[in-house]
C-alpha cells in the first residue's frame, strides 16, 4: 500500500497519494518510524497545496502520536515530532508578535500578555525533546518574545489628553517599563552564543548572533562571530536554564488620564503599568 502511495506521489497524483497514505498510517501504525515519516510526508504535501489547515492538523497529529508512543518512541519519532512543535511553536510567536498595544491599551496589553504565555508555554516545552537544532530555535524565539514585548511597549499608542509635561512622565516610565525585556532578550540570545566555545553552529545560533551584533556591535562584532563552525547537531542537545519571573513594579494598569491630570498623577499612573509581568 505504502508503495503505491509513493508512485502516485512520485507522479503528482496529489488527491490519490493523500488517500493512499492516509490509509497506510490508520491501518498500519506499527512500525512507528514509518508511519511517522508517512505523516510528515502529508504535512509537506499539504503545506506545498497551501492547504494550511490540513497542514496544522497533520503537525499536532505528529506530536500528538509521539507524545502517546510511550516506550516505543524512537529518537527518529522524536526528531520528527520536535520539528513539527516547532512550526507550531513559530505560529503562536506569530500570533503574538503581530498583536499591537494600540487603544484600548489595558485590553489589548492583556490579550498581548495571554498571547505571549502561549508562545512561551510552546517554547519552552520544545527544549524537552533534547534536539540540538530545535533547542537552539526555541532559545531564539523565546529571546524574541521577549523583545518583541519590549519594541510593544516602546511602539504602544499614547493615550490622549496628555500635556507636555505628562507625555515626558509617560515615555519615561514607557521606557523604563520595556528596557527590562531587552536586556533579557540579550541574556537570552547568549545562551545560543555559549555554544560556540564547544564549537556546535546551526543557523538558529547564527541569528541569535545576528541579533546580538544589532543590540550590542561593541561586544558582538559580526566579523568575528559568523561562520566556521560546525557541529554534531542531530545527536548534542543542551538545556537553557529558564530565567526567574521578571518583577516589575506597581500594581495597577496604565489607565488613559483624564485631560487635566498633573504630571504627578499620570507619572504615578504610568508607573504602575504592566501588572503581572
């Protein structure tokens, strides 16, 4: 039957090659290698049609089917079940990056906030698949998160009705409030740089030190941290330890002032912003 899935695939028979090897992986889920390489094969066939619904469905299925394996998991069942955690880890980092803080601020930065745990919750879980390459995205992405949260914060809309004087107040504790997010970002970065001093490369480690040499050109001079190494990635694995929760001060959220208030009270205002971060 696998066979002759492969044929019509081979011949680009679309329709009858998703029909046959769809039949294979419900009627022969053993071995399990197979049948997770039939899978994967389906997610590129419906991701090459653009048929993306089919194509996310097919990537939680992978997981899904790995995760329930139990002791017949293989390392080859894992490798592709991390791969397809990561595609579906990028979307939720998606889903959050292109949420804006625009007005309604306090509404937009909650759902921001709810988007960025998913993202994080997503992120996070992939390291337990100890695959080099997809660790070393998941580090880049969750160094992203966060600065993704804090270029938010800085590129937020203002509420209006603010003098001089409060806009001042207001960009100062905005400022203050998202500084924080890029120096983890940084932290976080670094930990994909550590791995060069055992000389292990991917191009995930690559953008990371991209990203540094953008934020910090007088530590991280591009010229002397591209290329020329490479490692075993497919068999080293490493964790990256997962930084403290980032306390931030007040208690409230930014509410929009009042045309009026002082610089005083839209200062104490802003200064309470971001609870629960």
């Amino acid at each position: 039957m696998l066979t002759a899935a492969e044929l019509y695939d081979e011949v680009n028979i679309v329709a009858d090659a998703v029909r046959v090897y769809e039949r294979y992986v419900a009627d022969y889920p053993q071995p399990l290698d197979v049948a997770m390489e039939t899978r994967s094969r389906l997610a590129e066939i419906f991701k090459s049609g653009a048929d993306y619904d089919r194509y996310y469905e097919k990537l939680n299925e992978i997981v899904a089917v790995d995760r329930d394996s139990g002791a017949q998991r293989t390392d080859r069942s894992r490798y592709l079940a991390a791969k397809a955690a990561l595609v579906l880890a990028e979307q939720r980092y998606e889903q959050f990056a292109t949420l804006k803080l625009v007005q309604p601020f306090e509404q937009n930065l909650a759902e921001k906030q709810r988007r960025m745990d998913l993202a994080m919750d997503a992120l996070e879980a992939l390291v337990d698949y100890e695959v080099a390459e997809v660790t070393a995205a998941a580090t880049y992405f969750i160094a992203e998160t966060y600065f993704e949260f804090s270029a938010a914060l800085l590129d937020s809309e203002r509420p209006n009705g603010l003098s001089e004087a409060e806009k001042v107040d207001y960009e100062l504790v905005i400022e203050e409030e998202a500084f924080p997010f890029e120096e983890r970002a940084i932290d976080v970065h670094e930990e994909n740089f550590e791995l060069l001093a055992g000389g292990i490369y991917n191009p995930w480690v690559q953008k990371s030190l991209d990203k540094l040499a953008l934020l910090m050109p007088g530590r991280y001079a591009k010229n002397e941290i591209s290329g020329g190494y490479v490692g075993s990635l497919d068999t080293y694995a490493y964790r990256m330890p997962i930084a403290p929760p980032l306390g931030v001060e007040g208690e409230d959220a930014i509410d929009s002032p009042e045309s009026g208030e002082d610089g005083d009270s839209v200062e104490a205002t802003a200064q309470t912003a971001i609870d629960g971060l």
